[in-house]
C-alpha cells in the first residue's frame, strides 16, 4: 500500500510541475519581447523514498542511486526549461 501511495504523490507533484509551469510558456513569445532564458531546478519527486534495499552489497554508498537520482532531476529540468522555452531552450552543451 505504501509504494502505491508514494507512486500516486509523486504523480500527483510532476503534475504539479506542470501546472505550474506550463503558463510561463506565454512568455517566450511576449509582445513585450521575448524570454531568452528560464533555468528551472525541480526535485525528483521520488528521493525521499529511498531506503537500505537501495544499496546494494556492491554499492554500497549508493552510487548508482544517485546517479540515477540526478539524471531524472536532469530530465525534469530540460523538460521544464523547453516547456517554457521551446526549441530555444539551453541545455548545458550550448551554453
């Protein structure tokens, strides 16, 4: 029952993300001139979630947790960011 209630929060808070953002998308194409930039810092929803049987014997540390953990904070802010920004939006490649 748990990690049903964790999945439908976390659900319900990248909707949120969404809801949130998605009306800025008015603003790259403003008659008062257009948005040039929009950096967006969203977390995972599902970080807190973590427990010990996400480590593992070999990983110990959680290195593998972790990198998952940023790359989905990654693809929340690209996602974000393009949202706001279209086809104009940065990612770390063309700064």
């Amino acid at each position: 029952m748990a990690a049903n209630t964790e999945e439908q929060q976390g659900r319900r808070i990248e909707a949120a993300y969404h809801d949130i953002i998605s009306p800025l998308a008015h603003l790259a194409t403003s008659d008062r001139g257009s948005l040039h930039r929009f950096y967006a810092h969203l977390v995972y929803p599902w970080w807190a979630y973590s427990t010990s049987t996400d480590f593992d014997d070999e990983d110990p540390e959680g290195t593998k947790w972790w990198g998952t953990l940023r790359r989905e904070e990654e693809r929340l802010k690209e996602q974000a960011e393009r949202m706001v920004l279209g086809d104009q939006a940065l990612t770390r490649d063309n700064w």
